[in-house]
C-alpha cells in the first residue's frame, strides 16, 4: 500500500470517527439500538460515542449508522459512495473481537474501499439514478471484501464472499430524508461481516457473482463496464479521491451553499431583500433535493431550498443550520419559498449556479464549478482534525478528540487496532 | 378471516414445518448456525429441529432457511414467491418472545402471505426475469406486516414498517443453486422483525415505499401494476392460490418430472436404451434451468438435466435423488448428457413437454399442462401429513410429527402459539 494511501485511509477514518461521533446521539440511532439491544449478543465491542457495548455485528450496524446518519461523512466522487461508513464499523468490530494490526486494518480499509467504489464505477451512473442507494448497494461488498481479507480469505473464499454480499445488497434512494434509510448503511457494514464469516465457513456462492447474467452488476446495473473494476488495480487507488464534507447535507448542495455564502457579500445583497432565488445545476440535482417543504432536519438535508435559504441568512451550513428547529425558522421557511431549482443538462453534477433576483430588479449570481471539500479543493489535515473536534463535541460523547486523533494519525504503528475504540466511546 | 383462508394457513404452515424439519441439518443451515452463534443474544427462540436457542431475530434467520434450503417449500403461482418461509419464521420467533394466541398468529401470516405475494403481483413477472430472488424480495414485505400486525402498528407505523422492508430488501437469482441463497432468504424473515419494531419504536420512513418515484416498485420492477396490490383486498385472498411442492426442486421442473415419471411407463420404454431427450417449455424454464453440468445436490435441484435424468433412471424425485451421491452416480451423470432444454415461447411456465427419442428410433413424448401439486392439482392434508412426517424422518430432528401435524390443525384454538415450537424442536 503507497504511503499516500495509507495516509489518506487515515483521513478517512478521522472523518469517520467524527462523524460517528457527531451522530452518536440523533433519534434514529437511538431508535436503531432499541431495537436490536433485546436480540444482541454478549458485548464484545463498543459503540461510537457511548457507553453501550454490543456484539461485533450489530456494534457495526450501529457504528455505520451513525457515521453516516447526518450524511456529512465522506464522499468517492463520481459514484457518491460514503466509502467508510460500510467499511470501518466493520473492521473496528472485527478489531475488538480478534487481534489485528493497525497495518492490516488500514490495509484491509483501503482495499474494502477500493472494492465497493470500483463495482460502482461499474454500475454508475445509472446504478444511483435509477434509486439505489449506492452506499449500501455497494457498500456491503467494501465490509465483506475488507473483513475477508483480515480472515485471511483467498481465492474461492473470497470469491464466495462477494457472492455472499450479492445476495444481501440493497437499499433506496426513496428512503432518503427519513431514518429508514439508515438501515440499509447498517445493514450494508453488518452484512459484510456476515457475507466474509459466512465465506470463512464454507458456505459457497456464485462462480460470477458481479459479472453473471443474474449477478449484481447486470440485475443492479445497466451495461456495466467491468473494466471499471480491474483497470490499473493496485496501480491506481479510489481511495485516494475521496473527499470529506464541510456541509452536512447532499453532497449536490455543496456547490450550492459555496455560491450562496460567496454571494452574501456581493454588493448590494441583503436577505431581506430577495424577490427570488434560482437554483441551476445537473438534473440530478433537481432530482435529489427538489423538496420546497420539509419538515424536519433530516430531510432538510436534501433539501436545495432549505440549504439556500439558511446559508443565505445565516452565512453558514453546520449541524445548527439543519436541526429540526432551524426547519420551523420562519424566516427560513419564507425564504424557502422563493427559491426554485433548474435542470441544466450542459453542467456537471459538482458544479452549480445561484442567481438572486432582488426586490430592486438587480441580479446576483454565482457560478461554482467544484466545492469546497471536493477533489480540486479537498479538506486538510487540520480542517478534519477541526472536525472531529466540532463534531466531538456537538455528539456530547465526552470522549477526548486529542486522544483519539493522535491514536488515528499513529494507527500503523499500533499492535492492537481494537484499543483505538476504547478513546471512541463514552467517558 | 374466511374459515377456507384459515385452513390454508394451517396447510402452509404443515408444510413449512415439513420443509424446516427436513432441511434443519443441511449443510447451509450448519454454516448459517455457526456464522451468528458468536453473535446471538439470549435464548429466546426455537431452532426448528434442532436443540440450539438463539435470539428470536437469529431464529427466524436460521427457521426461514431450513425452510427454504431444499427449494421444497411452498410457491406461490404466478410469482413463484416461497411465501412462508419469510413470515412464518418471524412469526413463531416473536410468539416465543410475546404472547399471541393461535388466530393472532393464523390472522398475521394470512395477511403477511397477502401482501409479499400481492406486491410480488404487482412486480411480476418482469422483476424475476429480471434476476430477483422474488422470495427474499417481497418476502421481507410479508415479514414485516406480519410482524407489525403482532405488534398492533397501524397507519403511519405500518406505513414505515413497509419503508424499513423497502430499504433491507434484496437477493439474486444468481445465487440459486448456491447456498448463498438461504442469506438472503433468512434476511427476509430477520429484516422484516427488524422493521417492523424499528417502525413501532418510531424510526421513520418514505412515504410511498411502494409507489414513489424511487421506492420499490419502480426500482425493483419495470412499469409495475399497483392495482394488483389493492384489488379485491380482503375478497379475493392470494393466500388461497398457495401450492405446496411433491418434489424437493424447482417448481419450474416438476412438470417435467410428472412427464418423466409417466414416460417410463410408456411401451419401448427403457433407460438403456435411450439416444437422446428433448425437454421443451416456456424460456424461463432454460433460463433457469438448463445447466448440463452440476456438481451438487444444490445445484442440481434447478437442473433440468439432472431432475430428467434421476426421474427416468429412478422412478422417484425426492431428498435422495437430490443428494451430492445422486450427482455424481455414473448412470445419472450419462443420462444428463443426452438432455437438451428448448424453448417455447407459445407454452405457459406451468407446462413442460419432454420428447425422447430411443436407440431403436421410437419416439416417445409427454406433454403435461400442469403438474402434481400445482394449483389444479393440489396436494391434499393427508399428503401435506405424510410430506410432514417423510421430511422429520429424513431431518434426523427425532421430533414427533404426529404431536405437530395436530399442534397445527387446532392452532386456532391455542392461547399461546409459541408453545406449539416445544413440539418442533430436537428432542
């Protein structure tokens, strides 16, 4: 593994922990853990940000849900896969219930990332329009190809895990905005560990798993490019693209937000008076966060409107900017009211365009061809420490973010990755 | 409930405990077991067959593929869904766990079996063709009302229940034959328990799970006919066309198996003697079943080519002519050589023609329009009994099937359902 990637695994596992430790809290974790604690087995590893302990499996349901419950944790452009939240809830489980090195556990993170994004290259972007949720659709083949690895699985075996996770794929785009879609992120980390445990004993699966007539890619995808998942293998890394988000909503509105907190201080612009607002981007944009009422932060953050009208008024898109009390803002809600999103088939997903119309007849507007966080402007290092030291503290877990940051950065040199946990969890 | 809707009930679940008890054993049920043992909770729920206790989620999982593991349970025509083996694990989990009387059980996996099998009718047939597992599919639908009619969820709640399945929904076709299969069968009956009491504990979802623009049906289906979910509702009940299997395979094959058990009687008759063999059906029967070449006893219960050899060689299709002995016995691995599978888009997928062509030159062919068992000629309660007491026998579980066959005939008049899994165990 070049050392970049091993450097960049580590970032993504800073964004992971923060946003895990962001989301410890939010009711649909709370609702999840109700209801697998009356089933779940002896406690064998920790649960992000609290004190419960849970068995490996539902530890990693819990720990991917709450990575993933705000939709501020990373994102692999071009697929919009949230690369870690199936993979390392997996791994840490794994971690604290058989020794591993903290080398192998990077390993095994940056191959399962590189497996889940390179079979949704395959199937994108028609895969994602249709309605998958491709974070969990290709997210469980991240868990079961990481957690195979750290088994030891080679060959058949390994083979028989993807085929294992084939069978338990899933999840959709219509869940989006409600809680229910974190069952499928949960289900997506858990199931891989079952799909590589599964392997591990003996049960078989499919000889082509992704590539038969009725495997994955052609029953989940139309024309699936399988050079998508073997060209330059080991050679060129996907996890060396993932991006981390400074905005906790759709990864679309990123654009969004940037033109609308770059035009803030045009000349001329006050939020009272804007006569009307629209919003210019790639279909899909319109398709994901078309949603001019809503009612509560969750889907607010897949709301184009509701992101423009807080950015606009409050100069900023945090936590605060999509709780449910800023949905009831009545400012906010007037000037979700004006804002109107546009098909442009000509821009890119990553770009977007803001035009304010205001009371005066005068037009502002503001083109951003990437957002901040995205490829060509990614976080640094010490914008995710910053993170995670935020989030840290929005979660109230009491954990210390200095500790667990450092034990993150020194994660190679560590003989027993699971410890880690142990600076994750709740004081 | 109609009192014919009730007796079918007690028809499925007969044969659902047949199918259990058989398979309870099989190899796949042995891996399952050991992959979630580390991980189960408490005890709190029967493994049919078997003397093992497992959390009632992990129960479920394990019961729906005993159930499930032979292909010898029950379908539902037209959709070819297996419609217990996903509600009546999760059914018989959750009695073990809460008290329900036997017409509370009976009522919820009428109404489970209704609504996988109507959703299914709304998907079919283009989302099997496709290369949808439809059992595991729409199964965790039928888990989840079932499940939350138990728990007394009405309106929104079971609104979200349907959007918790909607989201765990999966399994490929592709994994037939494999015992990757029973993964995705198992997380049916699970994920639909996991939905329904993610729904009661207020975890939120979609609200057309079904019918938005990326819920199921649309993402899962090509132009599906939603009329067919709601029609004649409570009138016309899906749970009475149920059919129940006299051969451990795919029910596409038994028509085929009917035509080559009555060829052997035909004058000139002798499998020596045979040149070559022609079986003809509709394309999904090919589709699905015309692989010349397996190499177990899975794979061979979707072979055409095996089901046609064992059945002209034997005289029989049952668990021992599906057996990994029967794959590899010389006689049957020459006969399946001389075994093609044609086409016919003019037949219906009930039919099967099968044409043999001797050494002498004689032609000898059978055509059957719809075979034993089907919904023309239903297998009675004394042969849904001996199929009972034939799979207990060959499951090993030393169960007594007599104290079963009655537990389930007077079910209705039991005050605590659970009970009656004391009687489905190993003793």
């Amino acid at each position: 593994m070049p050392t970049a990637v091993q450097h960049e695994a580590k970032r993504s596992l800073l964004n992971f922990f923060a946003t895990a430790l962001g989301g410890c809290r939010d009711i649909a974790v709370e609702h999840a853990l109700s209801v697998v604690s009356p089933f779940a087995g002896a406690g064998q590893a920790s649960v992000i940000g609290r004190h419960e302990r849970l068995d490996a499996l539902n530890a990693a349901f819990l720990n991917a849900i709450s990575s993933n419950v705000f939709d501020f944790d990373d994102t692999h452009p071009g697929t919009v896969i949230h690369p870690s939240a199936p993979v390392a809830p997996a791994l840490f489980a794994l971690a604290e219930t058989r020794r591993l090195t903290g080398r192998e556990l990077l390993h095994a993170f940056a191959l399962g990332v590189e497996v889940e994004c390179r079979i949704g290259n395959a199937v994108s972007p028609g895969h994602y329009a249709r309605g998958w949720h491709i974070t969990s659709t290709c997210g469980v083949f991240g868990s079961a190809v990481a957690t195979a690895k750290c088994l030891g699985l080679r060959g058949e075996q390994m083979l028989w895990a993807l085929g294992a996770a084939s069978a338990q794929s899933g999840g959709l785009i219509e869940t989006l905005g409600t809680m229910a879609k974190s069952l499928s992120v949960g289900n997506a980390a858990r199931n891989g560990m079952i799909a590589a445990f599964a392997a591990h004993s003996g049960l078989t699966g499919p000889e082509m798993p992704l590539e038969g007539p009725r495997g994955f890619a052609h029953v989940f995808g139309t024309n699936p490019d399988f050079s998508r998942i073997s060209a330059g293998l080991g050679e060129r890394w996907e996890a060396l693209r993932n991006t981390y988000k400074p905005y906790p909503c759709g990864i679309v509105l990123h654009a969004v937000i940037d033109a609308c907190l770059a035009l803030r201080s045009s000349p001329g612009f006050s939020s009272e008076n804007i006569e009307s607002i629209v919003v210019r981007g790639h279909p899909l944009l319109g398709q994901r966060t078309n949603r001019p009422s809503v009612t509560t932060g969750r889907e607010a953050q897949v709301s184009a409107q509701h992101s423009v009208a807080v950015a606009l008024l409050t100069g900023a898109a945090g936590l605060e900017q999509y709780s449910d009390a800023a949905v009831r803002d009545p400012a906010v809600v007037a000037l979700r009211q004006k804002v109107q999103v546009q098909d442009d088939a000509t821009m890119t997903i990553e770009a977007a365009e803001v035009l304010i119309t205001l009371h005066t007849g005068q037009d502002l507007n503001r083109f951003v061809e990437q957002a901040r966080g995205g490829e060509q402007y990614p976080l640094s290092d010490a914008d995710l420490e910053a993170k995670l030291r935020d989030l840290a503290a929005f979660g109230k877990s009491g954990c210390d973010p200095g500790l667990l940051i450092d034990a993150v950065w020194s994660l190679e040199t560590s003989t027993d990755a699971g410890r880690l946990m142990a600076l994750a969890v709740a004081r």
